[in-house]
C-alpha cells in the first residue's frame, strides 16, 4: 500500500520529484564533481530559481548546508559576539537558543508556554543584543508568529539583525526580505525533497558583521562559516562537498513551483488549513493545541486527542494515512498534519473524511 504522508517532516516528496530523481540518475548527476562546470550550472540555476520564487532583493545571497539545525551553530559563531535574544515557544526555537548559549553566547531568553505564542509589541530588546532570533513557524506547536508582528518588532530594532527560523512554512509564507537579515529553512517539509540540505539566506549586513568579529578575533572560521560560504557562493560552488542531488532537485521543484504559481499555492495552503482546523474545532476528541486563531500555523496544525493518540494513529496507518505524531512531551498526546505544497486539496479532504469516520 502507498502511504500519503502528512507528518511534518520528512514528509511527502512533492509530487514532481519522483520523475526528477529518475531524470538526476539517467543524468549521472549523482556521481559529478562538485567542482565542475556541470555542477556550477545546476548551483547557479537552483539559486536563481530559489531568488525568483522568494522576490529576493538585491544584496541577498543563498548558501547550503546540511541542515537547518547547522545554520543554529553558524549564525552563533559567525554572528554573535557575545549577546543574543530568543524568542522561545516550542521545541526547536528553545534548541536554537540552547545552540548560542553552549557556544558561550549571553542568549538572552524570553519564553512562553508550547502553543502561544509572543507579543512582540510590547518586547523591549537590550541595547547590548546583537541578533535577535525567533521562530515564524514553531514546527513543534504548530504555533505561527504574523510577518507584519516580526516586521514591527524589527522596524524598532533596526540595529539588530533579524534571524529567522521558516523552516515548515517557506514558501507559504510571504516576506519582505528587505525587513530581515537572515532566514534558513531546510527542504523536507514544505518543498517535499528528502533530507539533508539546509538554505541559508543572508544579506550583507550579515557579511559586515561576520567581518567585523573575524578582525575581533571572535569569528570561528569552521569549514562553513558564512564567510567561506559566502566566498564560493559567489563562484555557484559551496565550501564543501555539497548534497548535490538535492541542490539539483530543489532547482527543479522551485522550477515546478513558478510554474504553478505562488499565488495559487498559497491560496491551496489556505483553504486545506481551513479543513485542519474545522476539523479540530467540530471533532468531540480532537482540540486545536493553538487556541489564539491569529498565532495558528497555515502549514503544520496541531490537535490534542482525547484519550491518546495511538488508536488514531493505527486506524489512519491501517489506510495508507501517515500523520505526525505530537513532538517531545506531546508523544502520545498530540497529532500533527502538516500542510505542505505536495498535498492536494483532494489528499486533505480524504484525510479530514477518515478521521471523521473513525472511532477512536
């Protein structure tokens, strides 16, 4: 039986990825250099794509790792030099302040409870602080913060650069690049491509500030910081040897996805996150685990079960539905569903009439 896969991530590849994948391997695409001339085009046509699809400004670069969770260790030592603050609301956005303090940064936290969220109106950020951090989407909780709150927050702090975590929600949501320095997200989730990348965008503000610590003497120069990052990005080549069947399939998908258009996929996310919580508002066992409608998540929602999950969960399993199950403490109490591009409208009307029919 082929399983349709709504956990958060890895989740299901989109739906184009399969054929590329074939196309990479009768293309020998596995096996080229990283070095080579054939490499460098696919480098520089995936970050084209990428610019394009995202409106990038000017000035705003791109480079891989391999992961999200190393663009936490990069951003520490390549752009804090002593003070950061941390918007915690969930697991991942309380691992990339863990991330600075191990590093031996002042990261100043600021936490709420798993499934609120901040009011960033009402934050007064220390003059010391270097970089703010905080988690749009709290792939966790399913608990989003509003651009236009993170737009204002940054609007008062314009000193500061502004890292964002949009790992489960880009491309869904829509930023103004101008109003931020950094944002990284990883291509398991909402691009539906297998893990192993991370994407880290960066603007020279971000340079500037990765030059000064270096002529401090407090810049880690790790085989990816940012500067060495920064420096082979310019050739369409990365520091080290990339995931170059991902780099190659993530051109492709945002290919793909231009095609479609941004517009239409954004409006798909919308309607099929309206069925999420419908279902999770009218439900007798099912509660939305965000209750604050404004701070609810378009790509990841989030339900406690009544009784547990397990029931749920081996029922939905049993016809080829694969859910994601809550994180951390919230195993065993929690479902997650993630809502990425790759799922149809269709997918997620079939996947609401199950649980509807289940007994559980």
């Amino acid at each position: 039986m082929n399983k349709i896969f709504f956990t958060p991530g890895p989740s299901a590849l989109y739906f184009t990825a399969e054929q590329h994948i074939k196309e990479a391997i009768k293309n020998d695409i596995l096996s080229i250099s990283h070095r080579s001339k054939q490499y460098i085009k696919i480098h520089e046509e995936t970050v084209n794509a990428l610019k394009q699809l995202l409106n990038l400004p000017d000035g705003y670069q791109i480079g891989f790792t391999s992961s999200a969770t190393e663009i936490w260790e990069r951003i520490a030592e390549n752009l804090i030099g002593e003070n950061s603050y941390h918007f915690v609301n969930g697991s991942f956005s309380e691992k990339f302040h863990q991330t600075a303090q191990s590093l031996g940064k002042n990261a100043i936290l600021n936490e709420v409870e798993p499934g609120t969220n901040h009011d960033l109106s009402k934050v007064v950020i220390p003059d010391e602080v270097e970089l703010i951090g905080l988690a749009q989407n709290e792939t966790s909780t399913g608990a989003m913060l509003p651009v236009a709150d993170i737009e204002e927050l940054r609007s008062r702090n314009l000193d500061k650069l502004l890292a964002i975590d949009s790992v489960s929600s880009l491309p869904v949501t829509n930023y103004d690049f101008s109003k931020l320095d950094t944002l990284y997200f990883s291509v398991q989730k909402c691009f539906g491509l297998p893990a192993g990348l991370g994407v880290w965008i960066y603007n020279e503000r971000c340079l500037e500030k990765a030059r000064q610590l270096q002529a401090n003497g407090v810049y880690h120069d790790t085989y990816n910081s940012l500067l060495s990052i920064d420096k082979f990005a310019q050739k369409h080549q990365t520091s080290c040897t990339p995931n170059v069947l991902n780099i190659y399939l993530l051109g492709k998908v945002v290919q793909d996805m231009l095609t479609k258009g941004l517009d239409q996929i954004r409006q798909e996310t919308a309607y099929k996150s309206a069925l999420i919580y419908n279902l999770f508002e009218n439900h007798e066992k099912l509660t939305p685990f965000v209750k604050e409608k404004k701070f609810r998540s378009l790509t990841i929602g989030v339900a406690e079960v009544a009784g547990g999950t397990d029931k749920l969960m081996e029922a939905l399993g049993a016809k080829g539905l694969q859910v994601g199950s809550g994180y951390s403490q919230f195993k065993g109490k929690q479902i997650r569903i993630a809502n990425f591009p790759t799922h149809s409208k269709e997918q997620m009307e079939l996947l609401v009439d199950t649980i509807n029919g289940l007994d559980f």
